[in-house]
C-alpha cells in the first residue's frame, strides 16, 4: 500500500513537472531516398522486380540507441500482380534495414527540428536449419527456395507457398515470413520479429540474420488449414488468425523482459472487434492473452512500451495515401495491462464472447495523428494510409520542456508512386501528454557493442600471448 503511494506520489509530481508542454508536437518528417537497400542481392524476383528494392521500411520500426533504429519490410512487392495463385507474392528474402535517422535543430523551415534518414545496412534473415519452401507447381513457378541457400543457411521469404500443408500455420519450419514488427533485444545484441503468416515470434541474430529462437505461441492463434490465396485460406478456418492479419505489432518492455505481440483483427471465432494481446515471457517462454477492443480504427498496426506495464496502441482505418482516399482513423491509445483480465481460456462460446468484451483492457486516447497532421498542413489525403512503425527514441529539449520523441513510420507497399515514399513522423510528447512516467529501453549503442566485443577480443589474445609465454619458459 505503501508503495503504490508513493508510485502515485511520484507520477502526480511528474506530470506537474510537464504541464508547460500539454499537447503532442510535430517535430520533424524525412524521407528515406533511394530505390535499392544495401543486401547486395542480384537480379529479379518472380514479378521483375529487383531483388534489393527498397521499400515498405514502416511495416516496423524499433529504436537501437542514440540515432540508430531498426525497419523491417514485410513479405516484399506484392503489389504488382504477376500470378494470383501466391497471391502476387514473391520470393523476396525477409530482412531487416539498419537507419541512422538524425535529428537536429532546424535553422528554417516551419518544423522545429530536421530529420535525416539514412540507410546503413541490411541483413537477411535466415534459418540455420532446412526450411519448407513450395515447389511451384501448383502455381506454375520455379520452387520458393532462393537461389541463395546453402546447406546451413537456408532463407525466409515472402512468397505464400512456402509451407507444410500437414501442419498449423505456427510451424516454425515454414519459410513464409510476412514480419510485421520488431524489437531490439536489452544487450543490443538480436531483434524479435513478428508476422503475419504464422502468427510467428523469433529472435535473429542482429550481425548474422541467422534465427536464434522461436516463441510457441498460444495453439488459438493457429489456423490449420494453409493455402497460398488468402481469401481461401479464410474460407477454410473457423479459428484462429484472419490471414493477412496476424502479430501486427510486437513491443518490448523497457526491463528487456517480455515482449507483447498484438493482433491486427480479431480471431477468426471472436467477434464484437475483440482483439487478442499475448505476453510472452523471453527468458521462460510462458505466454498470457488478454482483450483490447477496436473504437473506430479497422484493426492495430503496433504497440510501443511506455514503462513495464503501460503501453500505446496504434489503431487505424485503411484510409489515406496509397488507398486513394482520405485518411480518418490513425490513433494511439494507451493501454495498462496491470491487473487486466487473463483470457486465454477464452474460446468462440456466446457466454466466451460476451466475458471477453467484459475483460477488454481499459483505453485513453493519447494522440490523434490526422488531427495533428492536419494541423500542421498535411492535407488528409497525403498521410499515409498504412501508418505501421512507433518507436520512441533520444529524448529532446524543445521551448525549455523535455519531450520524448515518437518516431512514427509508413508502409508504402513497395510502391512510392501511388503511397508516397518511406516516410518517417518524428513527434514530441511529454509525461503530461503520455499521463504517465515514461521509461525508455536501455540498449548499448552500436559502437559501445563494437568496444565491447574488441575488448573481448584485445582480452583473448592477451591471455593466448601469456600461455604461449608460459610453454616457452
């Protein structure tokens, strides 16, 4: 009791400390340029499109410390038709991009602040043992493996019929990867990465892309009945995951503990826009659900650590930029998932349904980005439709108030032309305007690991030089 006083203390005290600054700002916006990422791949996907097309960087956006953040594109250019029977889907290898988005001062221009975003690196993402891939057949195609496997490396890739029919969609040996969010580990070290297909969780290396682990996840969120077309992949299931809807956000807290992973719709047997949260504790595997219910938005494109227990959601329509129309829903709620209701055991029943809407996890709206965009003379039909990435990164100082800034990132499609280019919103939030304490992820910065892993090296020669002084005596 004691301690909860002086927790609520310690917040009120915070808060009044933040009320100068009571609304969100817009900070910044940048672009990343460029058509090509930095993977080094040759050569044409199925549909004629380069196998190094840069694109879809929003799908996620993790920070890494200091000016460094993490960007996954989802399954690849799938936006070009070429063969309806993988749902356009090619074999574009899953990946990563490494950013150094800057930020500085502005010296003109409307916007307090200047962002530069350049893209440093790209890693593979890889499977040290042998994956399923499709043979093509079916679709009239070449098999989904790429060309670029090797015994012991064996890639993830976009294209809808690498799979095991005989399985559930959570078989950790298919190659389907649609990643759809991720987060860097405490150490710095590897990133998590959810997606759609599966739903699936994995750990990758953060140098190698190599797989390092899979999470089991609940047996709910599985479908078992595959299929490389999505609409009969949904004919087909009465539970589990809509397809093309899966672990849409993944967030980590702030301790580097438990990852949560959100769904982007609801399951295929609840209803009432019950959307299912699952917990997953990293070192133990151990996994919990719980409800959040949509207000307006279609479904959820992330979620994003405020402190261990407090989290923001990201909810929106499918309007704007890229749908031809104009943007309406793009909202942030926050969450506390402190004393929510467990529902895990939850299935399809009527009395199931009505108990889950009961448990949803209670809702604050945080921040309404049409409404800030709009603001600042963004016409609705120019923000993106897919707003995807949150991530918050180095805190600034603007007008004598500290703010945390949330760098929020698009996913055009692969197809810059008709939803804009990668595009990264940099805002500013205070304490106040969060109505909590934020607590950010510590996580070493790249150089700090590089020292580290240098000294450790400096160290084994060290010692090797000494054994090898001792023999000679």
């Amino acid at each position: 009791m004691h301690r909860l006083s002086l927790s609520a203390l310690a917040l009120a005290a915070a808060l009044a400390t933040s009320t100068v600054q009571a609304a969100p700002v817009l900070l910044s916006i940048g672009t990343l340029g460029g058509t090509t990422d930095a993977s080094g791949l040759t050569g044409t996907l199925e549909n004629g499109l380069a196998a190094n097309i840069l694109g879809g960087l929003g799908s996620g956006l993790a920070w890494a410390g200091g000016n460094t953040f993490i960007a996954t594109p989802d399954r690849g250019p799938n936006a070009t038709p070429y063969n309806s029977a993988v749902d356009d889907t090619t074999s574009y290898i899953a990946r990563f991009q490494t950013l150094n988005l800057a930020l500085t001062a502005s010296t003109s221009g409307s916007l307090p602040f200047t962002l530069t975003p350049t893209l440093t690196g790209t890693t593979l993402l890889s499977s040290a043992t042998p994956l399923v891939y499709g043979s093509g057949t079916a679709a009239n195609l070449g098999s989904g493996a790429p060309a670029q496997n090797t015994a012991t490396t064996q890639y993830f890739t976009g294209r809808s019929d690498n799979f095991d029919a005989t399985q559930p969609s959570t078989n950790p040996n298919n190659a389907r990867l649609d990643p759809e969010a991720v987060r860097v580990s405490k150490d710095g070290k590897s990133v998590f990465i959810s997606d759609e297909y599966g739903p699936y969780v994995y750990q990758f290396d953060r140098a190698t892309g190599q797989r390092i682990k899979s999470f089991a996840l609940p047996t709910n969120l599985a479908i078992n009945t595959l299929s490389a077309q999505g609409a009969v992949e949904i004919a087909a299931n009465t539970t589990g995951r809509v397809t093309n809807k899966g672990m849409e956000g993944l967030a980590i807290t702030p301790d580097g503990s438990m990852l949560i992973g959100i769904m982007q719709a609801p399951l295929e047997q609840d209803k009432n826009k019950m959307v299912r949260i699952v917990t997953i504790d990293i070192a133990t595997g151990v996994t919990h659900e719980y409800a959040y219910q949509l207000t307006t938005g279609s479904g959820v494109s992330e979620i994003v650590a405020l402190n261990n227990h407090e989290f923001l959601v990201d909810e929106r329509d499918g309007k704007g930029l890229g749908d031809g129309s104009t943007a309406v829903v793009k909202q942030l709620f926050k969450i506390d998932l402190a004393g929510a209701t467990e529902v895990s055991g939850l299935t399809g029943s009527a009395a199931d349904q009505v108990t889950l809407k009961a448990a949803a996890v209670r809702k604050t709206l945080v921040l309404d980005l049409v409404r800030l965009l709009t603001a600042n003379g963004i016409t609705a039909d120019q923000i993106p439709s897919k707003i995807e990435g949150l991530a918050f990164g180095d805190d600034v100082l603007f007008e004598g108030v500290n703010l945390h800034t949330l760098y929020v990132a698009n996913d055009n499609d692969f197809v810059p032309g008709v939803a804009g280019g990668n595009q990264f919103f940099v805002i500013g939030l205070s304490d106040a305007d969060l109505g909590t304490v934020f607590a950010q992820q510590q996580i070493p910065e790249p150089q700090s690991l590089a020292l580290v892993a240098l000294g450790l090296a400096g160290l084994v020669y060290s010692r090797r030089r000494s054994a090898a002084k001792s023999l000679q005596k």
